[in-house]
C-alpha cells in the first residue's frame, strides 16, 4: 500500500459524514419550495436510506465489536463511541423527521387530501374498508399467536408488522399477543376511499385497513378490545460466503442470501404508544438488548413505501423535465455511424438513455459484429439493455456478459438474471474471487473487410434504464483505439482473472484498479503540489459520490497545504476537515441534494495548462481503490472536456441546492449572491441550448 507524508492526521468519521448526507436528504422534505409530493418522496428516500445504514454500516460495527480488534477496519477505532454518536444522531433526526412529517400533514389538509385512520371512518368508508379487506387483503393475513410459539418467528426484512393486544373487558389478566405482517408485497400500502365531497381525497393505510377488521381477523377468540401498533425490526445484511469447496460459486451466494434472511437484529422501531408489556415481550424474545438501537417513533413506519405516495390526488402536477436527444444523434439513421465517426458523451438524466439500447440493438443485427462484451451491475427489472443482448446471440454473436452476482440487494436478481442469459446462449462471467466488478463499460467488435474495429462506452453510471431518468452520470460512447484497446485488455483479464491483473497493468489510457489506480491519483495530487510549491498554478477538481480513504485525504490535506486550488463536489460521505488556517488557499467544498441524484464522478487535474479530465466508476474510498474493479477514462476530446467543465463550473455555482461541507457539518445552504442559480436545472438548459442549433441545423439540411 501507498504511504504518504502525514499532515493532518483528523478526519470526520465516515459512518457520522454519512448521516450529514442523509440530513441533506431531509432538509429536502422540509423545504417548502420543494413540491408537496416530492418532499413526501424525500421522506420515503431518508427512511429507505438509513434502514440501508442499518443493515450494512451498523451491522459492521456490531461485528468489529463481537470479534474484537483483529476485526477492525479502515479507521474504526473505535466502534462502540461510533455506535453511540449514531444513536444520538439518529434519535435527533427521527424527531426532525417526525417534525416535517406533521408540516406535510397539515399541508396535505389544505389541499383537501386526508390520511384517515381506522377510528375517523364514516359508514359508506367503512363498508369500502370491510370489502376491500375480505376481498384483496384476508388471504394475505395469517397472524401469529406468539406466545404459544416456543421459538420465536422469523420477522421478514423491511417487513412492518402490528403488534396487537387482545383483552375483554372484565378481565385485565386475559390478555393475548399476537404479529400481523402488513402484507405490502402483496397489497398497495395506499387506498383511496369514497369521499362524498368533491375535491376531496382520503386515504387510508393498508395496516389501518388491519385494524379496522381486527375483531374479524381474531373472532375466533372472542376478545372485545384491540389495539395493535407498527414495529420493525432491522437485520445485519452482510453474508459470508460459504467456503464448502462442495458448493458451486451460485450455490455459496444464494446460501449466503439465505443466512442474510435470518441475520442478528441491529434496530428495532416501534410506535411509542404501544403497550408497554408488550414492547418489552417483544424485545426480550428478538434478543435484543438495551445496547441495542431500540428508536421509538411515530404511527407509521416504513416510510420508505411513502416514495410511492399516489400522485392522483395531487391538483398540481409536477414539472418533469424530460429527457432529449444529444444534438448529434438527434434524428439520425444509426447511433454506430456517428460513434466510429468521433466520440460522444451523454449526460443522464438530461440526455436519452436510447442511444444505449440503440447502439447494443443495432450491433445485434449488424452483420459485420462478430462479439458484444459488456459488464452489469444493477439492471432494471424489465431490461432493454438484456433484451438487445439475448437478440445479439440469437442473430449468432458471440457475447459476453459479466454479471456482479455481489452487488449489494441485487443478489437474487443478478442470479436471476445470469439463469435467463445462459438459457439463451450468452456466455455470464460472475465476476472475479475476492473483487466486485464494478466499472461500467463495452465492447463492440466489427469485421469489415479484413479490419477489425472496436468501439463500445466508458460509463459512470449502470447499463439501468430506470435509475438513468433519476441519476446523473457520464457515458462515453467512443471507437477511440487507445481507450477501446484497454477496454479489452480489462475483458481479457475479467475472463481470465487467474492472470493476476497483468492484462490491467497493460492499460496505457484507462486508469484501473485495483492494479494502479490508486498510484495514478497519488502521483496527479503530487504533481500539482510539485507544481504549488514552485510558484505556479495548480488546481484539482473533483466530483464524488464519496471521500473517505485516508490515504487520498491526507494527499488533499498536503496539496491544500502546499497552495494547490481544491475545488470539490461530494454527495454523500465527506472525511475531509475541509477548514484549516494553514491551508494556503480555502478549500472550497459543496454537497448538492435535489431532484436527481448526484452519481457521477470526475476529477481535473490542472497539469501545467494540460489539463486532465477524467470520468469513473470508482469514488475514492478503500473498496474502491483496492476491492473492486474499476475503470477512469481520460477524455481525449477538447469539445466533450469543456462541456464537462462547464457542467461542473454550474455546480460550482449553485446557491439553491448546493450545502457547504464544513468542519462541523452543519449543512449550511451557499447563500445566494445575485441570480439564483439551481444547478441542475441550469445545466438542463445548458444541454439543450446545444442541441437547438444543431436541431436547426438538420432541418435546414432537409
């Protein structure tokens, strides 16, 4: 590993920076300026987002602690004060949380939409509530007499289950408990009941539907009171794979997904109005303890369901900024022609995500392709990007797919997917021993004449057609023969990994890890702290998702130190003490939170005038750097380099969205100077700006 001079040795606390991130995310729900349904959809992602922190980063720390120091990684010294600071933080924010969540409330009355309660029904609502429930919710429901059960039940991940407490009215003693899972899998969370006043929309829960029939669902019993409150319980998500050298690689992961299922307890929420015996009978038969992170809260929990908050009741629609076509391939023939012609970059969300489908369909059919090499990593659940491939094998290509059966929560569906790809012929690589597979990239190979041609993409972000409308990413579609010779040298060694990276060590124009990109980073940050200290300008740019390997930092510790220009974009977690008096020249740092989510990576290293731009896969953390596959690629074209630069100079700008990272992580908003400038809607108009002339252009042609 890479040692470097030790300058600032401080750093923020990954686990602390990333609960600084999800904040952003609920300053977004308590923004007012920010539509109704979107802030309720901010709501959803918070909620979605620390369950994720529960079940890996937590989870992680409570490992460190139960296998003592040998288990420690990266810089958690010390686990238990990182699990106490979470509690404390997390307690705060879910009581913000609970703070914006009664604002939307009283937000939504006025716009004349109601969340009803089992106990606020009117008598045509209650007839609905009781059909519905025989009809679309009674097979579903199979409760659980927990205290006849020796062993207590396996409770399902993101699961919300009611807790219910049966009693009759003489008799306080006879009481009895039993677990209802609210089944959403199965049953939208939200029904819209009869109203009799027009504009007026109601909506009930599903778990309130439960309630209402709960003397239904027990009659048997014969019990005259209920009351029944929301719990959750959080599970550690890590799996161990399984070294039984009898399993099949795919046997180990779906053992692994298996054990996950029935992982320890990390978190257990729970309505604050529940019965007390209760609670307690609960927790004590999970085997948690008062150690553990028990969070009281509200009526509702799984707010992560709120993402799918029914749009239909809103009078205002939201204005969805639609997605283009790139000036240059805007009404033409064949995606391929353009790309052998120069390279392009595509901007997601901004720019069409077709040209993707279009190049890989269009190799499909082509006779002159011979072979289609790409990676996957997270896939939509309807494929297009699939669907092209299968039709490129039965058109006779020969293709390859390498499927990262790994990537986190999509488990099941890569081993689904690697099942339908090898039924039609396609040749699945699931990855490499030891390493996730993460760089994003192509290659096309086409035979005309007696020449071979390579052209494919570099790519920031998923081969996802879904998550590219919602994430910003950078996708080279290129023939340049430098890159696409190292694209191939990164598939030769991705088929054949026993190699031990010689084929990546070979990369002359893409940067790679785990063989050396981490050297490369460390050798540009010096060069510009070389360049510093002799008097001239030197400057480094960069767009993350996440800043958090030490050794990357105290190199921007070093260079801030030396009077190098840093400039930074980081979306989530952010270790570096961005405010220092001896930093010779400020280190300017943002976050910004908004509509879509900030997924891309580029850095630029000023190089004397020369300047090096890059787009990536990898964010500079450790598992990155030296755990997974990854590729950068320098961009070669002047036109596509200023137009990423330009792109970064409007987020430089933003004073709506952008939040300052700074020592304290207070989250502080840029304060406006001037015009307001919301970068993602500038840059929204700065693409299509340059897609007008060119529009106009094609027309005049015709």
């Amino acid at each position: 590993m890479q040692t470097v001079k030790k300058t600032i040795r401080k750093t923020i606390e990954r686990d602390i920076s990333w609960l600084s991130f999800n904040a952003r995310v609920l300053q977004e729900a308590a923004d007012t300026n920010v539509p109704l349904k979107e802030r309720i959809k901010f709501l959803g992602i918070f909620s979605n987002n620390l369950d994720e922190f529960f079940r890996v980063r937590v989870a992680a720390l409570k490992r460190m602690i139960s296998f003592g120091k040998k288990a420690r990684m990266h810089l958690e010294e010390s686990p238990q004060k990182i699990l106490d600071s979470i509690q404390h933080i997390v307690l705060e924010q879910q009581s913000e949380f609970n703070r914006i969540w009664q604002n939307i409330l009283m937000e939504l009355r006025k716009e004349k939409i109601f969340l009803v309660t089992e106990k606020t029904l009117n008598r045509e609502q209650q007839k609905f509530v009781v059909n519905f429930f025989e009809q679309q919710v009674r097979p579903y429901v199979i409760p659980l007499m927990i205290e006849s059960i020796e062993q207590f039940p396996y409770l399902r991940e993101k699961s919300i289950y009611l807790a219910v407490v049966m009693s009759r009215k003489n008799s306080a003693y006879k009481r009895k408990y039993a677990l209802i899972e609210v089944p959403t899998r199965a049953v939208s969370r939200f029904n819209i009941l009869p109203s009799s006043k027009a504009g007026e929309h109601n909506i009930i829960l599903l778990e309130d539907i439960i309630r209402y029939n709960l003397p239904r669902i027990f009659s048997f019993f014969e019990y005259e009171t209920f009351s029944a409150h929301i719990i959750k319980v959080t599970k550690d998500a890590e799996f161990d794979i399984d070294y039984d050298e009898s399993l099949s690689y795919i046997d180990k992961i779906e053992k692994g997904i298996k054990n996950r299922r029935k992982g320890k307890p990390v978190r257990f929420v729970y309505d604050k109005e529940i019965d007390p015996a209760l609670l307690e009978y609960l927790i004590r038969r999970t085997g948690l303890t008062k150690k553990d992170h028990i969070i009281p809260g509200g009526r509702i929990h799984n707010f992560r369901h709120f993402m799918e908050f029914p749009e239909s009741v809103f009078k205002e629609k939201p204005n969805k900024r639609k997605p283009f076509a790139h000036p240059e391939l805007n009404d033409i023939l064949r995606v391929t022609d353009k790309i052998l012609e120069k390279d392009i970059m595509l901007h997601f969300p901004y720019h069409s995500f077709n040209p993707i489908i279009d190049l890989l369909r269009e190799a499909a059919i082509d006779p002159e392709v011979t072979t289609i090499k790409i990676t996957a990593y997270r896939l939509a659940r309807h494929s297009k990007v699939i669907n092209a491939i299968i039709n490129a094998v039965r058109n006779g290509k020969d293709v390859t797919v390498v499927l990262e059966l790994r990537a986190r929560f999509d488990e099941e569906n890569n081993i689904e997917w690697k099942k339908i790809l090898e039924e039609e012929g396609v040749k699945v690589l699931v990855g490499v021993p030891n390493f996730k597979v993460h760089a994003k990239i192509c290659l096309i190979r086409k035979r005309i004449k007696n020449r071979t041609i390579h052209y494919g993409f570099v790519s920031t972000g998923n081969l996802n057609e879904k998550t590219a409308e919602i994430y910003v990413d950078h996708c080279l579609l290129t023939a340049n023969r430098n890159i696409m010779a190292d694209v191939n040298r990164v598939f030769n060694y991705l088929e054949k990994p026993k190699t031990g990276g010689k084929f990546l060590r070979l990369c002359h124009t893409l940067i790679v890890s785990p063989v050396y990109m981490r050297r490369e980073l460390i050798k540009m940050i010096n060069d510009e702290i070389r360049w510093a200290k002799a008097g001239k300008k030197a400057s480094i740019l960069l767009k993350l998702n996440s800043l958090s390997d030490d050794i990357l930092v105290q190199k921007l510790y070093e260079a801030a130190l030396a009077g190098v220009e840093i400039k930074m974009i980081i979306r989530g977690i952010f270790c570096m003490y961005s405010e220092n008096k001896k930093f010779i020249k400020p280190v300017y740092a943002v976050s910004i939170v908004d509509e879509y989510l900030e997924h891309s990576r580029v850095m630029v290293f000023h190089n004397k005038g020369n300047e090096k731009v890059f787009i990536s896969s990898s964010d500079w953390m450790v598992r990155n750097l030296d755990h997974r596959v990854e590729v950068a690629v320098a961009i070669t074209d002047q036109h596509i380099a200023q137009e990423l630069k330009g792109i970064l100079d409007i987020q430089l700008h933003d004073n709506v969205k952008a939040r300052k990272l700074d020592n304290e992580l207070k989250n502080e908003y840029i304060q406006a100077k001037g015009r307001k400038i919301r970068s993602q809607v500038e840059i929204y108009q700065y693409l299509l700006q340059k897609t007008i002339p060119v529009a106009k252009k094609q027309l005049t042609k015709k």
